[in-house]
C-alpha cells in the first residue's frame, strides 16, 4: 500500500526557517524525482521543489533561493529545508512524485494528509 506521511510543519515566524519530513512507503525511492507542492487557502496547489535521484532539481525562480529538497534512500524519506520565511509560505505542504501520477491506488493519484506551515508577522 502507497504511504506518503508528511511531519515537521508547525507555527513559524517570519524570516524563520522549518524542515519538513516526508517518508513514504518503499516504493518511493524508485521514483526518479520526489518533490514538496504547497497549497495556500483559496488557491492552487504549487510546486516548491523537486529532487532526482540523480541529482537533478526542480524549483521555481520565485523561491529557489530559499528552498531545498534531499532524499534519504534508505529511510524511504524527502525532506523540504525552508529559510527565510514569508507570510505566502503559509499553505498545506506535500510530498508526492514530480510529475504527479506515479503514485496511484486504484487507479487514482494518492496524497498524503499533509502537513501544515503557519508563518505569522
């Protein structure tokens, strides 16, 4: 069965930095790039940064500076450093596969619950 447990969100203040941790079921290191998406209230959910086993990485120009994804093999994990925070990092934050899709039950995509970042003023 696909897990995906996402941990480490919380209460932050602005300019503060948070890890999130992800580990998903053994599957997951076969994928070939693991990544975090974020989904703020009202809007659409977006990616924040993928990693490749290989080493490759994905991240938007509008925060790549300020993110960083690893992968932990061994522990089936993916992990989201986050410095320097804002107000519009508050959002739901996920991990799944880059694209989405690999991960599937029943034919669906499967997500995990989630894990919640508040960045306070």
């Amino acid at each position: 069965q696909v897990q995906l447990v996402e941990s480490g969100g919380g209460l932050v203040q602005v300019g503060g930095s948070l890890r999130l941790s992800c580990v998903g079921s053994e599957e997951i290191k076969y994928i070939d790039t693991m990544a975090w998406y974020r989904q703020a209230p009202g809007k659409e959910r977006e990616l924040v940064g993928a990693k490749a086993n290989g080493g490759g990485t994905v991240y938007p120009n509008s925060i790549k500076h300020r993110v960083t994804v690893t992968r932990d093999n061994a522990k089936n994990a993916v992990y989201l450093q986050m410095d320097n925070l804002e107000v519009g990092d508050t959002g739901v934050y996920y991990c799944n596969s880059y694209p989405p899709g690999r991960l599937t039950v029943d034919g669906r995509e499967f997500w995990g619950q989630g894990t919640q970042v508040t960045v306070s003023s």
